[in-house]
C-alpha cells in the first residue's frame, strides 16, 4: 500500500525572533490550488494563523515543506496560536519535511548551519531576493507591505524549487522519520 501525501510548502515571515514578543506578519502556502501570500497589511495576527490552520485541515494526509520548519516556522506558529487560542494541534497532526535537515543530514559535513539562498544557489535554485529576513521587522514597521509580500513570495518559490531538486532525499529522510512505507508525493500545483 501506497501513503499518498499532499505537500504543502510553507513560509512564515516575522517581526523577530521571540515568538513571547515578536508576531508573524505574513504566511505563504503553496497548495495543490497554487501559491498565496497573506500579509498583516489586510489581516491581524490571528486571522493569518487561522489561513494556516484552515487550509491544512483542506488537504488529505497533509506533509508540510519549508526550510527551518522544525526550529521556527512550526514553534512560532504554535506559540502564536495558542496566544489566540487557535486549533495548533492540526501543525502537529501534519507529516513534516524541513529541508534544511535534509540538506544537513545528506549533503553537509558536521550538521553545519546553511542558509536557504545559500543552499538553492549552490543547486542551482533560482533565488533573486534582495530582502532578508532580517529586513522584515523593518519593512513591516513602514508598512512596506508589498516588500513583505513579495519576499515571503519568493521564500515559498525557493522552497518548493528546492524541494523538487531535493525530492527523492527528502521523501527518504520522511519515510525514515517517521518510519513509513512507499510513498507517493501529491504535486504542489496542477498542471
């Protein structure tokens, strides 16, 4: 038997670092229906964690895909919606691939930190961004919505470039975590 599974590439963006101070302030999902960029420009907090929440909860055997998942996107989202009293169980219901372990398990020596451009340039990903995440808390603050927008844009692009690249790694590191059967990835975009 055959575990189907749709992928769904995901990406937060931030106004730091502490999920106790900091908020999320724009959450890209690319689903099997295309790719969407919600900001804080037109959405509270909650309202952008909900998106989340919901569109998961759309999607059978959902595996979440993003690079630093595990050690960001995945606890600020739960912190936050907690926060605001949100479902968060649905992010922990969900198979998880974070890329940047894949790329620290197979292709690095000494689990080295790698940066998502970093690797994607190495690959050979296209990744043309002028904006850091870095620069987000800023951006946002100025109420340079279309920045943020646009960046969180580009981060989802990346991941999913990356993992189409990394695939057959990645689905390897998922049936070994969770100790899984044959696999079968649902495209992230119909043709």
């Amino acid at each position: 038997m055959i575990l189907s599974l749709t992928a769904i590439i995901l990406d937060i963006e931030t106004t730091g670092l502490n999920p106790l101070e900091d908020e999320i302030v724009a959450v890209g999902m690319r689903t099997p229906n295309g790719l969407e960029v919600h900001t804080a420009e037109d959405n509270l907090e909650r309202g952008l964690i909900d998106r989340v929440l919901v569109e998961l909860s759309r999607w059978p055997n959902p595996v979440l895909v993003g690079y630093n998942i595990t050690g960001f996107d995945l606890p600020f989202l739960t912190a936050r919606g907690l926060k605001h009293s949100l479902p968060v169980h649905v992010l922990r219901d969900c198979y998880r691939i974070d890329l940047m372990h894949v790329v620290q398990r197979y292709l690095l020596t000494n689990r080295r930190y790698c940066k998502l451009s970093e690797i994607a340039s190495f690959l050979g990903v296209d990744n043309q961004d002028d904006v850091t995440g870095s620069d987000i808390p800023e951006l946002a603050r100025q109420g340079r919505w279309d920045e943020v927008e646009d960046h969180c844009r580009k981060d989802v692009e990346t991941t999913y470039n990356l993992f189409r690249r990394l695939q057959e790694l990645a689905l390897h590191n998922l049936q070994v975590r969770y100790n899984l059967g044959p696999l079968q990835v649902v495209e992230v975009e119909r043709p």
